[in-house]
C-alpha cells in the first residue's frame, strides 16, 4: 500500500487533485534547552490537557494489550516510565511521548514479543529518516491514513461497548466519548466525556437508593428485603441503609428520606447502617446530628452500625460522643443493642 502510494505521489500530480503530501520533515540535531519564560503560559494551558490524552491513550493501550496477553501491567512503574519518557522529549524539544494506540497495534498484529521490537523499530526509523525523507515526503496523506486504519481495524469491535450495555454500566458514556471524539476533536472530546463521568458519578452520589434491611433466619445477616423474600424486620427497629457514601451532596436529603421512612414505621428505634460511610465531611456530620435530634423530638432513638472508626472519631470531635459509643460495628450487634434498649424503656 505505502509502495504504491509513493508511486502515485512520483508519477501523479496528487496536489492538482486536491490531496495533500505528507511533506519533508527536517532532520535536527536534538537542542537540549528549557524553554524560553515567554512561552510558559501558553504551556501551562496545554500542559493538562496534552498530559491527559497520553495517559488516557497510553494507560488504554498498555491495558488492553496486557489483557489480551495475559499480563498485569503495574500502572505506577509504566506511568513513571511515560512521565520520564516525556521529560526528556521536553529537554530535547522533542514530540510527546505516548503508548499510541494506532502503533501499539501494528506493532502487536506484527508479532512483536519483546522490548527488541521497539529498538529494531527506532532504528528502521531512523534509517528511513536518513536516507528516505524525500520518497516518505510524497506519500499522499489518505495512504498513510488508510496505513493506520489498517493497523486499527483488528481492534476496532463493538464487543466492549456492547459489553458494558449489557452490565448497564457506563454504556452511554463510551457512546458520547466516541461522538465527542469524532465531533470536537480528541482533546475537547476526551474533555467532554470526563465532564459527563463526573456530572454521572456524582448524580448517582447524590441520588442512592436507601435499602431497608431486614434479618434472613436467625442469622447475623442483614439484607435489603427489596431483593430478599425470607428476610424479615425485627419488631420495634426499623433498619436502614442508604447505598452511598453520605457527604455534602446527599446527606441532607438522604437523612430526610430515612426521617420520612422512619416515621412512617412508628418503631421506637432506627438503625442507621454506615458501612458505605468510610468518612464524614462537615455537611454530613451536621445533618446526621440534625437526623438524630429530629428522630429524638418525635420519640425515636438513633443507633449506627457498622460505623468506621473514622466515622466514630470525627463524631467524637463534633461533640457526638454518645452516639459514636452507641455504635457497633455490626448490624446485628446495633439490633441486639435496640432490642435491650427498647425493653429497658418499656419495663
């Protein structure tokens, strides 16, 4: 192909056609320099963005090519490697430095196994800049586009966005990466999609499901008896369970859903299970404290379970020392603990 595309770019005229030439590249001695202060702000506007798109093309590439061979990639060891790698592109006045997914590709469909596949590379690069920089100047550009979609088109599949349809995870936001690619550009599609991941995450953050839990027989588990025939509420408790962590973003309206529920249960004691709660910021540990003060007003005790020792630290500190003592790392320690506190309060 590439053969035949330098034939037609000697023999034809390819710019009177309206298609462009790869073009001379000159050949320099590296300068090893920092570069002048003047240009620091305009590299400081597309440092982040260049750093983006290498990690996200390069730890992709890396990934994906580990997993087809069987191999775990240690992704602090090949990131210092790319970060290195990079710097001293820099110090060279050199490109950046990425794992290309377009020449990771060709390099595994060629049968690359080793680091030696790269070295021969560098050096068949070198002699082709050497001594062949005016036959590559005339390939024409839609050969050497047609050359990476070739390179491609084994790993182009749409297996892995399928994949995550069916898992329900993320599916809509490959299809927009894609489209926010092709429509904006790499970096503003790549800045897009990140966008859209972090407005999902955190509006699942801020909107999770609230289980309320129940015991299966007369075991020490306690599950959401949405999804468990056989488990039943223990009586005078109400169980609950928000699915998230609790921070600034929920807290205060999780809690008032749990307060509503809880409510409505008329049991004497609510057990506020935490175990997806590792921490507590400022906002959750004041509507926590609001939640057990309003659930006290109308005749109902507050116990946590499963509460981390972070959680039970930081309430200590937000002067909750109580409820960070009535705590227990178990659901089933907390509904033992209600269960005697409810018979207390009746005798």
């Amino acid at each position: 192909m590439i053969g035949g595309g330098l034939l037609l770019g000697w023999w034809l005229d390819p710019a009177a056609w309206g298609v462009a030439l790869v073009g001379q590249v000159a050949l320099t001695w590296p300068d090893f320099a920092l570069p002048p202060l003047a240009l620091l702000p305009r590299l400081a506007q597309i440092a982040a963005p260049v750093a983006l798109i290498l990690f996200a093309e390069s730890w992709g590439t890396m990934r994906s090519l580990a997993l087809q061979n069987g191999d775990r990639v240690d992704a602090n060891r090949e990131l210092s490697a790319l970060g290195l790698a990079n710097l001293a592109a820099g110090l060279a006045q050199g490109m950046p430095v990425g794992a290309g997914f377009s020449a990771a590709n060709a390099n595994a469909s060629a049968g690359a196994q080793s680091r030696w596949a790269a070295i021969v590379a560098a050096l068949a690069l070198l002699g082709l800049a050497l001594f062949a920089a005016p036959a590559i100047g005339r390939i024409p550009e839609p050969i050497l586009a047609a050359v990476v979609i070739a390179a491609l088109t084994h790993a182009l599949h749409p297996a892995p966005i399928r994949r995550l349809f069916q898992m329900r995870r993320d599916g809509w936001v490959a299809v927009a990466a894609a489209v926010g690619v092709l429509a904006l550009g790499v970096l503003n599609g790549m800045l897009a999609a990140i966008a859209l991941s972090i407005a999902m995450l955190l509006y699942d953050l801020a909107h999770p499901s609230i289980s309320t839990l129940g015991q299966v027989g007369d075991s020490h588990d306690y599950v959401d008896i949405a999804r468990h025939d056989d488990a039943r509420v223990p009586a005078n408790i109400a169980l609950f369970r928000p699915n998230a962590p609790l921070f600034f973003a929920n807290a205060e309206s999780v809690l008032n859903l749990i307060a509503a529920r809880a409510a409505a249960s008329g049991a004497p004691v609510v057990v506020l299970s935490l175990e997806e709660s590792n921490d507590l910021d400022a906002t959750a540990i004041d509507a926590l404290g609001e939640f057990v003060l309003d659930r006290a007003q109308h005749g109902q005790r507050v116990l946590l379970a499963r509460a981390h020792d972070r959680v039970r630290d930081v309430l200590v500190v937000a002067g909750m020392a109580q409820l960070a003592q009535d705590s227990t790392f178990s659901v089933a320690d907390a509904v033992a603990r209600a269960g005697a506190s409810w018979q207390d309060s009746a005798v």
